[in-house]
C-alpha cells in the first residue's frame, strides 16, 4: 500500500513539531486534507495526523479518534496505518506523561511493523520505534530496558547507513548517562552523534550535539575541549530556529560560565535556558533549569530564591514522573539544607529520598508486570485471529484433498479414511509437540524477565543501603561529634545536661536504627559467611527484639556453598515470611528450618498463630506473597501452604540445588 508523498510531507510538518499559537492553522490544512483525500488509506493517515494535534488541546478526544482509526484499519487489513496509528498513541500518551501506556503502544506497534514487506521504510520505523521505547524506558527509570532498544535502534540504523537516525538515537542515549550523572560516557555518546552527522546534515540539527557536549565537558572541568564545541555553537548562533536549541545554546554557555567562577553570568545564562524552557512547554528542561538555577543560589547565598527554584524541579519532576530527576532534586535540596544548618528539614528530605527508592522498586516490579500481561494479551488476541484464519484454510484444503480423492479412489474408501485418520493423528501429535516447545520458550523467558527484576531490585538495595550508611551514617555521626564538641566548650545547668544527655541518646538510638535499616537491606552476613549464618543472624536478631520467638535449625547444611542470586532469594523469601508471621499471626513462637539433603534444599516455615484459610491465597494481590511466588518460581521450586483457624502455619518450600 502506498501513500502520497504530499501526505506524508504534511504529516511530518504538522507533527514532528506542534506549536500551540498555530494549531489552530494545522487542525484548518489537516481536516481540508481529509475532506480531498482520493482513497480511504489517505483518509486515515491524514485523521491519525490530526488526532496528534488535537492531543494538545483534548487527550480523550484524540484517544477516542486513533482507537476508532485502528478499528477500521485493522478491519480493513491496513497494517501500515494500524501501525502509524499505534505509534502515534504511544506518542501523545508520552507527551502526557503516561510513559506506561506509550511503551504498551510502541510494543504493540513494533510487533506489526515487523509484519511489514521487506524494504527501507519498514527500518526505518523500526529503528524510529525502537528509538522512541528507548526514551519511554528511561524515563520510568528502567534504564535496562532503554539501552536495550536504543542498541536495536543503533544496529537497524547502522546496517541502513541512517545517519539521521544515528544522530538522534545517539543523542538520546547520552542522555540515559547525563540522567544519572555518569558524564564521561554520556560525553562518549554526544561525540558518536557528532561523529554520526558528519556533513550530510544541516548545520542547526548538529547545535544539540554540540551544546551538550559542552556542557557535559566543562562539568567534567575538559575547559579547553568544552570551549571548541562552545565555538562550533556560537558560529551556529544565528541559524538557531526552534526554542528548544535556544535551550541547549544557554544551557552550554551557563556551565561554561559557572566552570571558570563566573557566577553572576552562570546564572543569566541558565536563566535564559529557564524561560526558552517554559516557552517550549517542556517539562524536561524546565525541571532541569529549574534545579540548576537553585544550586546557582546556594552558591550565592541567596536562600530564599534557591528554595524557591528547588520547589519548581520537584514539582515538574514529580507531576511529569520523571524518576531519575527526582533522586537528584531531592539529594541537592536535602545537601542545600544541610549546608545552611536546617538538619531538620535535611533528615526530612533524606528519609523522603529513602522513601521514593524503596518505592520506586515496587514500582518498577508493578511496571514490569503490567507490560508483560499488556505483552500476553496483545499476543494472545493476534494468536486466536491466526488460528482461526489457518484452522478454515486447513479445513478448506482437507475439503478440496477428499474431493479429489474421491473421484480418483472410489473403490478405496476404507484406504483412505485409514490415511486420514493415522494422518489427523499425526498431525495432532505435531501440534502437541510444537505446542509444548511453545509452552517452554514462554517459560524460559518468564524466568528470564524475572531473573532481571530480582537482580536489579538486589542491586537497588546493595547500592541504597551502601548510600544510607556511607551518607545518611555519616552525617549523623558527624552531628554527634560536633553536639559533643559543643558540650564541651559550653557551660549548662543540671537540667540542660540532662536534657542534652537524653537528646544524645535518641542520636545513638537513630544510629543504631540507620544501621539496622541498612543492615535488613543487604546483610553483610549473607555475602561474607553464606546462607547459613545469614538466616541464623536474622533468626537471632528477631528472636532477641521480642517481636516474635524465633527457633532456626539448619540440617546437612555443614560445608554448603550456595550459589550467591539463590542464597539472596531465599533470604528474602524467609525474610518476607516472617515478616508475615509478626504482621497478621498473632503468633508467639515460630520455627525457621533450613535441610540439604539428595540434591535439594528445604526451607520450612512455622508459627502457632491464629492461622488463615488457605484458599485465600490465589485471589490475594497483596505485593508481598506476589514477590514469595515470584521468587520461588524462579528458582523453579515448589510451595505448599498449611493452615487452618487457630492451627498456626506452615510453609514449606523445595528447591533443586
């Protein structure tokens, strides 16, 4: 199927940039488009334009239009526009925020495209779609999953000799490192980009390269490299056409200025960078302006204009849920008011920032459910339309191979229903066949995904508990010395010392608190000693609480060495169980049992609490027993769940070893 090439020209003008003061011009040039389209291929390409610039002015609106275009296209075997359409939804969900919906989208999108014939532009929407994954993924904070699509993006663009794809998708990738503060390999990528241009593209589409290459260089103190991309920037000046370039260009010039001490024009330069942001509507930058407008007056001791400029990045990041951005707004602020004595409200925002992290693993575990369900669904809709398709062609065709055989083998009815019967046979047994290789795949991958969720929640808490007790440790322990310091310059009544004592205590209790947090996080005993010893400590730990009696017992477990990810999950499902156990038990006492035996490891869990039915468990949605299932299932185990009212509980767990 083709399309006009005035079509296409009209849809990359009116979309690829959308301008609030002239849609109402666009919507005017799009619908007149519609109204004159020659066939109804042309027709739904020109309303799935339109549907990306009424987005700005109606979300639903548009949403309702590209779900009715898909119908009809889907309908109508227009694969290409049912495409188009897929990809246009995953990018206004994007402009929205909803970074979710767009990935569930583009998935979608991608899935048909590849259904496309042969030829340039099925790669090049590969590569645009695998582009756009990439920046949904980064900014739910799932970086993983956003290298990996740009790396599909990089191949597809690079085996097609795309520069312009290169360009961008290079550009894009920088900015998973500048998001989490990695600048020498965000610097690394920025130059393939530049690389990537070469003299094929104007001069305007290399200043975003070039501006952040400086940027990037100057906070790295690379001055004099800094400055030669500042130089190309500066020549480019006066091509500079969109207000998002105006952004970058100021953006340099301020790191620029504020890298050679030069405060005052730092902050000119940033704040020109602040309102370019603004006009371009751009959530992003703003929050990124924003933050480092306030770091520019703590710097100059202007407190007030700094909280006041820390507020508008939290708040864009936090509407917008830009979860990279978070982290470091929060720690910034949290530093801005350590540094002006208000410990206070810097505990405040540590503990928030804790908070947001344990958070954002739920979160991220949520996420990656949701898209693999939205994943099963969407194959399984597209899987029943194929069988029914391939069950009436293999129907027709068995219809068509009797008749003949009846006419040619008339006198061999009884050959012949044998032939068809053994055949049906075997057919059925290749189909069971393929069927289990289908089932086993399906699993294989489960393990797969789940593997890397547990892994990354793993490395999550090592690197929060390592921040929690190296920062947040750090800075308590430094307030203790210095309340100590104080005391003895100082000459107090009675009182005073009794109140300061007490208020010294409550310093090592929360010590002592940060460290059992950090400790519950990633135990040094599990990765020093093992298994083992890291069950028998955490047994003892909340045995000696009082919280709960607990008796650990380990059998045959002498000389042991358990492959580290299964020895972390275990602990953790224990942990979670027990947990459980002092959460809705009610229970006094409880047994933890850890048995090598034959190849197989056991984990038994016992309480004398009030018990539960046990049928409850397959509706229950609670994130906790998810997690429990999860687990076990990765490291293909069984679970078997006793329990009745007042009978207490018992689970035990097998797994091969």
């Amino acid at each position: 199927m083709k399309v006009c090439s005035y079509i296409l020209t009209i849809l990359s003008v009116l979309c690829t940039s959308i301008d609030l003061p002239a849609q109402s011009y666009q919507i005017d040039s799009l619908t007149l488009a519609i109204k004159n389209a020659k066939s109804d291929s042309e027709r739904l390409f020109l309303r799935t334009g339109l549907s990306r610039v009424n987005s700005k002015l109606n979300f639903a609106q548009a949403q309702n239009e590209l779900n009715e275009i898909k119908k009809i296209s889907l309908e109508k075997k227009m694969y290409t526009i049912y495409s188009y359409a897929l990809n246009t939804n995953g990018a206004i969900c994007y402009e929205k925020g909803d970074y979710l919906n767009a990935i569930i989208h583009y998935q979608e999108a991608e899935r048909f495209t590849l259904q496309l014939p042969e030829g340039k532009n099925k790669f090049r929407k590969l590569g645009e779609l695998y582009n756009d994954l990439g920046a949904s993924y980064s900014l739910i904070n799932d970086l993983g999953y956003a290298q990996k699509y740009y790396a599909r993006s990089i191949e597809i663009f690079e085996k097609n000799k795309d520069s312009v794809g290169l360009v961008l998708t290079y550009f894009n990738l920088a900015f998973i490192f500048i998001d989490i503060q990695e600048w020498e390999k965000a610097l690394y990528y920025l130059k393939k980009s530049i690389v990537c241009a070469g003299s094929n593209l104007q001069n305007p589409e290399l200043l975003s390269s070039y501006a952040r290459a400086a940027a990037i260089s100057f906070k790295l103190k690379k001055l004099k490299e800094g400055k030669g991309f500042l130089d190309k920037c500066k020549k480019q000046a006066a091509l500079i056409e969109l207000d998002l370039d105006r952004i970058y260009y100021h953006n340099a010039y301020g790191e620029y200025y504020y890298a050679i001490g030069k405060v005052e024009a730092a902050l000119a330069s940033h704040m020109s960078a602040y309102k370019y942001s603004v006009l371009w509507k751009d959530p992003y930058y703003i929050a990124d302006e924003a933050l480092d407008i306030g770091k520019i007056y703590t710097k100059t001791g202007k407190n007030d204009s700094a909280e006041q400029y820390f507020r508008i990045a939290y708040d864009t990041a936090t509407a917008y849920n830009y979860m990279p951005k978070i982290r470091f707004i929060l720690n910034e602020w949290a530093a801005y008011y350590s540094n002006a004595g208000n410990y206070k409200r810097a505990y405040e925002l540590r503990t928030q920032l804790l908070n947001f992290s344990d958070s954002l693993i739920t979160l991220q575990n949520h996420n990656h459910i949701l898209l693999f369900d939205a994943a099963y669904q969407s194959i399984f809709k597209e899987n029943q339309i194929i069988q029914l398709v391939s069950d009436k062609k293999m129907q027709q065709l068995s219809i068509e191979q009797k008749s003949t055989l009846n006419y040619i083998l008339v006198g061999s009815a009884v050959i012949f229903l044998l032939i068809s019967l053994l055949s049906y046979r075997n057919y059925k047994h290749k189909q069971k066949l393929q069927q289990q290789k289908i089932d086993t795949l399906e699993t294989e991958k489960q393990l797969t995904a789940t593997e890397a969720v547990l892994k990354g929640e793993e490395q999550e808490r090592t690197r929060l508990a390592k921040d929690l007790h190296d920062g947040l440790g750090g800075m308590l322990s430094g307030i203790k010395y210095s309340l100590n310091t104080m005391k003895r310059n100082l000459i107090m009544t009675p009182d005073n010392v009794e109140a300061f004592e007490r208020s010294m205590d409550m310093l090592d209790s929360s010590i002592k608190e940060m460290r059992r947090v950090a400790h519950n996080m990633m135990p040094e005993a599990l990765v020093k000693f093992g298994l083992d010893t890291a069950l028998k400590d955490f047994c003892n730990d909340i045995d000696q609480s009082g919280a709960l009696q607990v008796n650990y017992q380990s059998i045959g477990m002498e000389n042991v060495v358990v492959e580290q990810t299964t020895a972390i999950t275990i602990y953790r499902i224990v942990q979670e169980l027990i947990n459980n156990t002092m959460k809705h038990a009610a229970a006094k006492t409880a047994i933890v049992q850890l048995t090598k035996s034959d190849g197989h490891l056991s984990i038994t869990v016992e309480d004398d609490g009030k018990g539960f039915d046990t049928s409850m468990l397959d509706k229950s949605r609670g994130i906790g027993w998810i997690n429990i299932q999860n687990r076990v299932e990765f490291l293909q185990g069984t679970l078997d769940v006793k329990s009745g009212k007042e009978k207490g509980t018992s689970v035990l767990i097998e797994i091969g070893v």
